[in-house]
C-alpha cells in the first residue's frame, strides 16, 4: 500500500554531428568516434541487462528454477532469458518477468527502458497488494496507519530488517521527486540500496558520505551478522563486494570508524542528519531521525522512521543533481573512512 510517485517520461539527449563541419576528414574522425561510443553504450547495457534480472531474483531469494517455475518456462529457457540470449523482448515477456520478479511500477518502468528502451503498456499497473501482509487484522492496520503517517508533515516510511519499504507518506515522496528510476535502489523500494547505490542521493542526502552512507553500512553489518541467511542481506552484501571501494569501506574503513566513535554513532533514532529539500522554502534543512515501534509494527518486522526537519540552513545554490539534465553522480567514494593501506 504504498503511495506512488507520478514519473514522467524525459527526453533523452542524442549525440549529433553539426550538419556543416569543418572537413570531411574530421566529420569521419567524429563519426568513427561516435560509432565507437554507441558501441560502448550498447556493451553497457548488454550488460546492465543481464544483471537487472539477475540482482532482483537474487533480492527475492529465488533461484533461476524458482523464476522459470513462476513463469511457467524451462529452467533453460529462464537462464537463456539472464543470460540475454533472447531475440526479441516482446511486452508480454517482458510485463510476465515484472509480476514473477514482484516489481514495483517504477521498477517495471525502469525495466522496459533497459530492454526495450520504451515505456511499458499503459494499462499496466503494478499490484501493490503483495506489499501487504495476510493477516487480515494487521491489513486493516496498515491502511489506517497510513492515513496516520499522511497527517505528518515531515517525512515518513515504513521499513523491515532488509531496508525494505513498505509504506511511505506524501512529504517523503516530495523530498526524493527528483531521485531518477533505478532498477533496485530507489528510496521507496530499498532505502539502504538507495543511500549506498543511487548516483542522485548524494543530491538530496547532505554529507552523504559521513552522514549516510557508514552509519548505514555499519547497521548492515550488525544486520547481516544476526541473519547471516537472510538472502535479502546478502543480496546487499553480495552488491558491496562487486563494488571494490565499498568493499574496502565496508571491511576495513567501517570497523575504523566504529573504533573511532563507538557503535552509539551508527543508531538510527536520535540522529541529525541535513537533507536538501527540493522545495526552496526548506532548502538545506537539518532533520532529526526518529525511529518508532509498537506490538504491531513489531509483529510484521517494521519500523517507522520520520525525518523530522527544523532549522533550515540556506536555499540550494544551484540545481538538484537529480533533476532534468543533471549530469549522474560518481558512485559513492567513502573519503570518511580511511583506505585500506592508510
């Protein structure tokens, strides 16, 4: 039961030559040189492809027999399916793998513009029931809760063990608007993907390496020492190690940085972090983070989290990196963490 973020689809800019150029031979240098990069492009996203199916089956916990099943196909044709080897990506394969991998609308969104780069079929609308519990008792909760979190001005999401989103209100939508589709980080999806992996959180998450990202990865760490099977957990865990930096701050720099300032510093309830808000009355805003619970939320494996936001510090002084024609961000580089060889 989570409130949808409207995405409207941009214009994506097309590199093109000058239609008069300043000679034939430099018109054929640039257009080996653009060859080359469409070349680079489409390697790349052979290979985000590939990778998109495989990462999300592996957040669910399932195997490549557990997808075929669910799919009704042959574990074969299913691996031939991740393996890219298919000859053309038709809506109907493509709306089937979004239901058997549970994705969300904008997941689907974002999955039809790296197959196919087009959007999905309109009438197509992502079933949100599977977010909710069964218990019938604990659905009624939920709804009325989030009608509870709606009436809150700041903030507000509900997540489980995993970072995992369940519920969110409207004032959280409005502080990550401007956060681009991505296939398994955004912040209503995974909130501890997005702090980690979105090239836009940095665009909205102030001092987001200190701040955000070791605090969270040293939470993980104690998360995935409790559940050492959750495969949840160690899908992240598994998506820290493809990365070398975050590897390296994730194995050395946040053991340091706890050592440093005590386990207390990477609690959640209590923090004050700074977030930029895209409404220019916020601003750069510092933000409480306040983490509830009770027998309920309990009982389904989640906590409330509430930005509560106060003392604004200044207007942005330029664009949000995340908005249209912003230029993506470097993947997150913990300089708050020393290097292994320091």
């Amino acid at each position: 039961m989570k409130i949808q973020t409207v995405i409207k689809r941009g214009e994506l800019s097309v590199p093109h030559l000058a239609a008069v150029g300043p000679s034939d031979g430099l018109a054929h240098i640039g257009g080996e040189r653009l060859a080359g990069e469409e070349s680079a492009r489409g390697a790349v996203r052979s290979e985000r492809r590939k990778e998109i199916l495989r990462q999300r089956r592996e957040e669910l916990g399932l195997s490549q027999e557990d997808l075929a099943a669910r799919l009704r196909i042959s574990v074969r044709a299913y691996g031939n399916w991740e393996r890219g080897l298919v000859k053309e990506w038709t809506d109907r394969k493509l709306l089937a793998l979004a239901e058997a991998l549970e994705m969300s609308e904008r997941q689907c969104f974002w999955l039809f513009r790296v197959m196919v780069d087009r959007d999905p079929p309109p009438t197509w609308r992502a079933a949100e029931e599977n977010r909710l519990p069964d218990d019938p008792a604990q659905r009624d909760y939920l709804c009325d809760y989030a009608a509870l979190m709606e009436a809150v001005p700041y903030p507000s999401f509900l997540v489980d063990h995993r970072w995992d989103v369940a519920l969110t209100n409207s004032a959280f939508d409005r502080l990550f608007q401007s956060v681009r589709p991505h296939p398994t980080a955004l912040p209503d999806d995974n909130f501890l993907r997005f702090v980690l992996f979105h090239p836009d959180a940095a665009a909205v998450l102030e001092d987001h390496e200190p701040a955000w990202c070791v605090p969270l990865l040293a939470r993980f760490a104690t998360a995935l020492a409790a559940a050492p099977e959750d495969e949840g957990l160690r899908s992240i865990r598994q998506e820290v190690a493809r990365d070398p930096f975050m590897e390296a701050a994730y194995r050395y720099g946040v053991p340091h940085w706890l050592t440093t300032h005590g386990a207390e510093a990477a609690e959640q309830d209590g923090a004050v972090r700074t977030v930029r808000h895209p409404d220019p009355g916020w601003g750069l805003v510092r933000c409480r983070m306040v983490a509830e619970s009770g027998p309920m939320l309990d009982g389904m494996g989640l906590t409330r989290m509430t930005l509560v936001l106060s003392m604004p510090q200044g207007r942005p002084t330029g664009p949000l990196q995340g908005g249209p024609g912003a230029q993506p961000h470097q993947a997150p580089r913990l300089r708050a963490v020393p290097s292994p060889v320091d």
